[in-house]
C-alpha cells in the first residue's frame, strides 16, 4: 500500500463534525505520549502532516486524515496523561467514547502501547473497552528502536501474554526511526481492511 497524498481533513468534538463520505476509518488510539502522530507520519512518508508536540495530552479532538480518498487515519485523543485536569479527562473519554459507539464506518482499531513498558491500569481500560466493541483490532508497540532489536520479538511476546492471552490479535512492534517495521504494518493494514 502507497499513500501518495495525504492531507489532514478535519478536527472534530462531535458527530456531526465527523466526514460523511462513507470511507473507512482506521481509529489510533492510545495513551497521550505513545506516539500516534509520529506513527502517521512515518507510514505515509511525510514530517508534518500529523502534528506531533514535545507536551504530551495537547490532542483534544478527534483528527481526520483522509489518504488518497481511500480511508482515513483517525487519529483520538491520547488518555492516562497525569497533567489533565479531571474535568479534562472527563471530556476527553467522552470524545473517545462517543466516536467509537457512534461512527458507522470504523474499520480496524489500531491500539498503540509503549513496548519499553508493562501496560498500565489505564491500557488494560482501553484494550478490555476496545475488545468489548468487537471491532477488528491489531495492537502496535511503539518505541521499537528504545530497545536492543535483539529483544524486540521477546517484548511482544510479554506484552500479548499480558493483555492478550488468548492469541487471537496480532501484535507488532513499531518505531518511527527504525523504519524497518512500517512494511509488516502497512501490509498488515491492507490485508485487514482492503482484502477481507
């Protein structure tokens, strides 16, 4: 899968704000600073389109990206970021919530988690709240390159016995600068949303 042009579409806080052009949606979703726009950006080949901040919890919105009118990245807002007030964390998971329950053309989730790390109280929330949508989903661990490559395919095998224990997802690690893992991931994409 080439994406050739990408472009940003649209920040959304409510549904009727969301594209109603019927494409796929392929929904990031994960903790404020475990990399969901950097992600984006190293699987469509370009430094800015999705934009990334050093201060982790700055997304708000729901972010549409739409690639080559062929699908969109939907990119939510990050969860478990400490700094958040309540009130804000409130609004957030509301957002998170309601474009799960209300989107009618959610295709595959890609759940982001930190491959350095055990998943947190915070991360096993939103895989159980993810598994309960019955929704395709595929779990990515980023940060890929903060670890030895030699124990890259141990870490995955930890963290699916963790969160995952039955198998049944696939699990993949990721690293926006080693991008030796974007193929797998791309392939991985198409073969769930295009080829089914």
């Amino acid at each position: 899968m080439i994406i050739k042009n990408p472009e940003f579409k649209i920040s959304a806080v409510s549904p009727k704000q969301y594209p109603q052009d019927g494409l796929p949606q392929i929904v990031l979703v994960g903790k404020s600073n475990v990399g969901k726009s950097s992600f984006i950006n190293t699987l469509v080949n370009r430094k800015n389109l999705a934009r990334t901040s050093s201060e982790p919890g700055k997304t708000r919105q729901i972010n549409f990206y739409n690639m080559d009118n062929k699908f969109y990245f939907v990119d939510l807002p990050g969860y478990g970021y400490s700094k958040m007030s309540k009130q804000e964390q409130e609004k957030v998971g509301h957002f998170i919530e309601e474009y799960l329950q209300k989107s009618k053309n959610i295709c595959l989730i890609i759940f982001l988690i930190d491959i350095r790390h055990t998943p947190t109280e915070n991360d096993k929330l939103m895989y159980d709240y993810i598994f309960k949508t019955n929704l395709p989903c595929i779990v990515i661990a980023n940060k890929a390159d903060k670890i030895a490559i030699t124990k890259v395919d141990s870490q995955i095998k930890n963290l699916q016995e963790i969160l995952n224990p039955l198998k049944d997802l696939i699990f993949l690690p990721f690293s926006s600068e080693r991008k030796i893992y974007t193929k797998s991931v791309l392939e991985t994409i198409e073969n769930i949303v295009f080829n089914n």
